[in-house]
C-alpha cells in the first residue's frame, strides 16, 4: 500500500504545479521576492513607503455552486476569473490596490490538464486586476469530494493610503448614484438558478436567441473586474464617496452597506438595460421581482456614490476604462436602505 493507492497522486501534484507556471509568470510584478513553488510568498511593501499611511485591505471568497456548471460543461478556464473578481472587487470598494493574490484548490482527483486549466483562469484574473499570483495550494482530497468535482477559494491583499479609504462617511443627500454594469449573473444566486435551468448538458447547450448565445456560455460567463475602472475614475479626479459591490443579496442588502446613517438611496429601475439573461430567470422560474433584485445584481455590478458635480466626469472616466455606466439614482435623507422605483 502506498499514497498513491490510497488516492493521493503526488507526481500529479507535481505535474500541475509545472504545468501553472507559465500562466502564474504572467502576473508577476516588480515586488514579488520568492518564486513558485516555496512555502510562502513574499512582497515588498518598498514602493508604498512614500504613502502617508499605507493601510492594508484584503477580501477572501469563493467560486460556489456556479462550480456545478463548469462540472457539467467541463470548462475550467474562466472560473478562477470569478474567484479572483469576488476578491479584488472588494478591495476595490475601499479605494485599495490589489497587490497578491493566491488560491486554494481542493479536489477529488488531480487531473494536472485540469488544475492547470482552473489555475490559468486565476491568473487571468490577476492580470486583470493588476494582482501577483504569489502562491497557492492543490490538496487531492479522494473520499471527501467526488472524483471529477473541486473546490476553488481564494484570498487578496490591496493597499490604499488610509486617507483615500473609501467608507461613505461623507455620502450627502443629492448625491448621485452610478451603477456600472455587470457581464451577466457573476458568482451568486446559483443554487437558485440550478433550481430554476435543468442541469444538463443538452439544457446548457440550447441557444436562446434573446441570449445571443447558449444558456450554458451565458451563465458561465466570467466576473466583470472592476479594478482598473474605478482606479481611472479616480485618476480622472473625482472622489468617490461610496462603492458598493453588487453580490448575493442583490440590490438591497448591498447597496446600504455603503451609506451613512440617515441617508438613503432612491434606485430608478428603467435607468439601465437589465440583460436578458435575469428576464429569461425571472421569467422562466416565476420568480417575484423583489427577489431578483434581493438575489442577482440585475445588471449593475458597482455601484458608486459621487458629487452631483462630477457625475459626467465619472461617467467619462467609466466609458474611457471601457465600462458601460449610468446614472441609475440619487441619495435621499430617510432610514438606511434601498428603494426601488
């Protein structure tokens, strides 16, 4: 009897770990001390030194149940795009740089074409955000999870000068709202839609024309990252009060964590386009509208808090980054929370 025997592939680990190294050098940046394959990742802090307090922000998350889909589609490569998103997104919402990331990866069996698929999702996602992939872990856990299914979290560390955290302490009545939109459903509200869509691989593959696409492709469609586009709005000058990353629990569980006491955020629905995506779910899972917007982020994955001043700056900031964006509100005195009209 040995390791092998007992379900644990060492040389397979091996191999994954050759195989991850050309997509991990792709994120390296100048501060990253300590290459692949150490028991820990180093990363000078020397070129923040000059910041007047240089304060640490960091976010951990994972995949979850939109895992199911990649399973059944076997499709790796995008998914570690989400799980660096749902880091970087928050840290992103302080203000913070994203500086490292690393992953953890626990599965039944290692397939090293597969780990390494995942893994060059995740660097993807680093270069995306600007992130190091500095480390990781694969851990083949044969008995605790099914041959051909795993696990993917992860966790970032950002940095921002403290006096450019962004908290929402300043948020004011008349303050506008921009939402930024998303790419589709993200990272939440999937074991809803796992209830709502047969999961099958016929059922994922059928073409929907208001789609554009399959249901599956539109579904598995990766984390929009939003770090470069709030970092060129505030390059364009404008201060952003408030930011709030649209995640599970929607619109109205996320968008109060980001105002003050007795402020509130009025939300006009017909802003913006809601993807066709959340129509087909509501419609097809006769779910009540109040539910999606407590579930999905409807088509808005940040939302912003700014002077009605430097509303068309920001707008401009947003559209030069790429970034589809609207005016989807404003803030109003009232008891902390959301309504939506």
């Amino acid at each position: 009897m040995d390791y092998k025997n007992a379900g644990v592939d060492i040389e397979a680990g091996y191999r994954s770990v050759e195989l991850m190294k050309e997509h991990i050098a792709k994120t390296m940046r100048p501060e990253v001390l300590t290459n692949i394959g150490g028991f820990s990742g180093a990363f000078s802090m020397e070129a923040f030194k000059n910041m007047e307090k240089p304060t640490l922000v960091s976010g951990t998350d994972g995949v979850g149940t939109k895992l199911k889909l990649a399973f059944i589609m076997n499709q790796h490569n995008t998914i570690g795009i989400d799980c660096v998103a749902m880091c970087v997104n928050d840290i992103a919402c302080a203000g913070g740089e994203p500086l490292f990331f690393l992953d953890y990866i626990a599965c039944g069996k290692n397939y090293p074409e597969k780990i390494a698929a995942i893994v060059s999702g995740v660097a993807e996602g680093c270069a995306q955000s600007g992130a190091a992939l500095i480390g990781g872990e694969t851990a083949e856990m044969p008995g605790f999870y099914p041959t051909e299914e795993y696990d993917l979290a992860g966790f970032a560390v950002g940095v921002v000068d403290e006096k450019d955290l962004i908290t929402g302490a300043d948020i004011k009545t008349g303050d506008v709202l921009i939402g930024i939109a998303s790419s589709g459903v993200h990272s939440n509200g999937f074991s809803l839609v796992r209830k709502v869509f047969e999961m099958t691989e016929d059922a994922l593959g059928t073409y929907y024309d208001e789609l554009g696409r399959t249901l599956g492709e539109a579904l598995l469609e990766p984390t929009k990252i939003y770090v470069k586009a709030l970092r060129s709005v505030k390059q364009a000058g404008v201060v952003i009060k408030g930011c709030s990353h649209i995640t599970g629990g929607g619109f109205y569980e996320n968008i109060p964590r980001m105002l003050p006491e007795g402020k509130r955020a009025r939300v006009q629905k017909a802003s913006y386009p809601v993807p066709p995506i959340f129509t087909l779910l509501q419609k097809t899972g006769a779910i009540e509208e109040k539910m999606m917007y407590n579930t999905y982020n409807m088509g808005i994955g940040m939302m912003l808090a700014v002077d009605a001043a430097d509303a068309d700056k920001t707008l401009e900031a947003l559209k030069a980054a790429g970034e589809a964006a609207y005016i989807v509100g404003q803030v109003e005195d009232g008891e902390k929370g959301v309504d939506l009209c």
